[in-house]
C-alpha cells in the first residue's frame, strides 16, 4: 500500500480534532476526579435501621429529582416538592411519618452510585442523625 502526500494532508487536517478531543477528554477526568472529587452528583441511599427481634426498617431516599422516602416501592413522604436539596430535619420528618415512635439506635446508610443525591445531601441526614442520637455506618457500594 502506497502512502502519498494527499493522505498525510488530509490526516494532519484531522490532527487538530483529534488533540481536541482528548484534552477535552483530560480535562472532564481533572475536573471529576480531582477538583470535584468530593463533589458527587450521582447517589442515591437506603437506611437500614435497627429494630428490636432481629428485625430491620428499610427505607430508601430517591432524588425524582426532589428527596423523596419510600419504604419499599410505597411513596413515603415527599419532602420538598420543590425543592431537589435534604434538609435539616428530614430524617426525623421520615420517623414521624412512617410512624416509627421510638428513635432507633443504629442505621446502617448505604450509598447506591446512581442518583441525584450528592454528598451535600448525605451530610444534612448525618447531621440529623447526629441531632437524633442514631448511630450511623456508612457503606458505598
């Protein structure tokens, strides 16, 4: 195969796109991995708390996009209709609502990589958490 001067024109054209791409490549992975790092806008959690008998209360917070609770695939409570950020007060708002009389001990938080929640979020219901006296592990997966 012959490789004549036209070709080379024409692949030193593309030479520019192509540098292009890749140093938008680099610079989205910089900006995600190193600048934003603790900026994560893909979560979703599901708290497992502690109940007598072995026994565990499930409940999971989706982003849709607003926070909203569910126990199993039944709507708990939404919390902020118009607003998509937690809240101070929105783990104890879940408690109340779901009719859990007695603050349990310990929850085990699990972090699901998919989502709207960020890490924002997950510090407003440690904080709650904290303000209840619950006991908290935190589990990405």
């Amino acid at each position: 195969m012959e490789y004549n001067a036209d070709q080379r024109v024409k692949n030193i054209g593309k030479l520019p796109f192509i540098i292009l791409v890749q140093l938008i490549w680099i610079a989205k992975f910089f900006l995600q991995n190193i600048i934003f790092k603790h900026k994560s806008i893909t979560m979703q959690f599901t708290f497992v708390f502690s109940a007598k008998e072995a026994q565990s209360i499930c409940y999971s917070l989706h982003f849709a996009p607003c926070p909203i609770w569910y126990e199993g695939n039944r709507e708990v409570i939404n919390l902020h209709p118009k607003n998509p950020l937690c809240q101070e007060g929105d783990v104890k708002k879940l408690l109340e609502v779901a009719g859990v009389t007695k603050s349990p001990e310990k929850v085990v938080i699990v972090v699901h990589p998919e989502g709207h929640g960020t890490n924002e979020d997950l510090q407003v219901l440690l904080n709650d958490l904290q303000d209840l006296n619950i006991k908290h592990t935190v589990v990405n997966i």
